[in-house]
C-alpha cells in the first residue's frame, strides 16, 4: 500500500514538472515581460544586467538575465509555479534556488539587490 502512493506521488510530481516546463516554454513572451520588468529597477541600484534572450544577440532555449556587479555575476531565470503563477530563480540553481514571486518588480529587485550585496561582502 505505501509502495503504491509512493509512486503515485512521483508520478504525480513528475508531470506537474513536465506541465510546469512546457508552460514557460509556450509563454516565452510573459517569461521575459518578467525579466524585462527588472531590469530598471536593478539597474537604478547600480547592477549592470544583460539580457541574454533577446534571439539577435544569442539564441537561447530559456530566457535568463545576466546581473553583473563589480566582483560578482549572476544569472536569473523565470519559470513557471502552480497555480498559473511565475517566480524568478537562480538558473545555475533551477528550482531549488527560488528567490521571489513576479509581480513585483521593485520588491524582487530589492530581494536580489540584498542577496548580491551579501554574496559579494563575505568574499
């Protein structure tokens, strides 16, 4: 019996993943709306950001954005949650690293400001 839900489970968990990738690769447009909605925030707060989706500069299978600073660089990415939600993440990371809900430019700006400011003092 526990055998049995225990594949359910991963069962279940695996074509929630594989609906949740197909969802941000069909709506490739909203992903990068998201990205292109940080991009001033951050770079008010002095980060420089390279879009690396945009297909003439190169063409890639996932829209990221590139964030760079004196000493450190990071890459972010935007995919697809339940419920017919996005969030940024880390791309090195995927979805393990989950930084913050889309919706709120500013506040995700603020969210990966903080990080990078700490990632960058402890080196």
């Amino acid at each position: 019996m526990g055998q049995t839900s225990l594949i359910r489970y991963r069962v279940r968990r695996a074509v929630q993943h594989r609906y949740l990738e197909w969802r941000a690769l069909r709506n490739r447009d909203i992903v990068m709306a998201h990205l292109d909605a940080l991009v001033p925030p951050l770079e008010r707060r002095g980060w420089r950001c390279v879009k690396t989706y945009e297909p003439d500069v190169v063409p890639v299978r996932v829209p990221l954005l590139r964030i760079y600073g004196a000493d450190i660089a990071m890459t972010l990415c935007v995919l697809a949650v339940p419920y017919g939600l996005w969030s940024y993440y880390e791309a090195a990371r995927g979805r393990d690293a989950w930084f913050c809900p889309c919706g709120d430019a500013e506040w995700a700006a603020e969210t990966v400001d903080e990080f990078l400011r700490e990632r960058s003092s402890t080196r």
